[in-house]
C-alpha cells in the first residue's frame, strides 16, 4: 500500500508521523520510511513524495522543529516534536483508535433479524 493511492493511509500519515516522533524523539526521514517498512512487515511504503510535504506541513503547523547535522560530509535533517506536537500527537492517537473501533462496529456483520414468527 502506497499512501499516494490509498485514501485512508493518505488521512492518517500525519497521525503515523507524529505517533513515530513522540516513541523515538528524533528522526530523519529515511528512519521514518524505514520504520513505517519495518513495522507494516513492508505492507506500507512510505515514499519521499508523501512524506516530505507532511513533515513541512508539521513545521508549519508549530508541531515539530527540524535540526541538521553533518554525518559523514552531508547534512542530514533531523526532525522532533515541539511540546504542541506532543500533545497533537497524543489526540490524533487517540482519536484515530476510537475512529477504528467505530469502523470495526460498523463493518460488523448484523445477525438477521427475526421477524417475529
């Protein structure tokens, strides 16, 4: 699944983003593809082009600050939560677990109702 063709990963990807900052603290954006990859057992491929413009989105928004550090000659961007994006995070999660619960009830199937004979 590709969050480009798929409009419930489209949705949550800043939900996912923040939930992956306020566990690891600090990280730059291959670690985030990486991890996405590693934890979906390689069901979800978070591509560059989907990932960058929700991170910028973020830093506009206030919710994370980005540093850049030299590792080996280059410089790499690194990008953690401001307290706001602690506190975002937190709610997004929050109000993405009862979004499921609520899908899983409706998607439920119904018994079939007797019709009283």
């Amino acid at each position: 699944m590709e969050p480009s063709g798929n409009e419930f990963l489209r949705g949550t990807l800043k939900t996912i983003v923040l939930k992956l900052l306020t566990e690891r603290g600090r990280m730059y954006g291959y670690e985030i593809t990486q991890s996405v990859k590693e934890r979906t057992q390689g069901e979800v491929i978070l591509t560059f082009g989907a990932l960058y413009p929700v991170l910028h989105k973020l830093q506009q928004e206030g919710l994370l600050i980005t540093e850049s550090v030299e590792v080996d000659g280059r410089l790499r961007k690194y990008y953690t939560l401001t307290p706001s994006g602690n506190e975002m995070a937190h709610q997004k999660v929050s109000d993405f677990e009862r979004f499921v619960e609520v899908m899983k009830a409706l998607l439920q199937p119904v018994p079939a109702l007797s019709l009283g004979h």
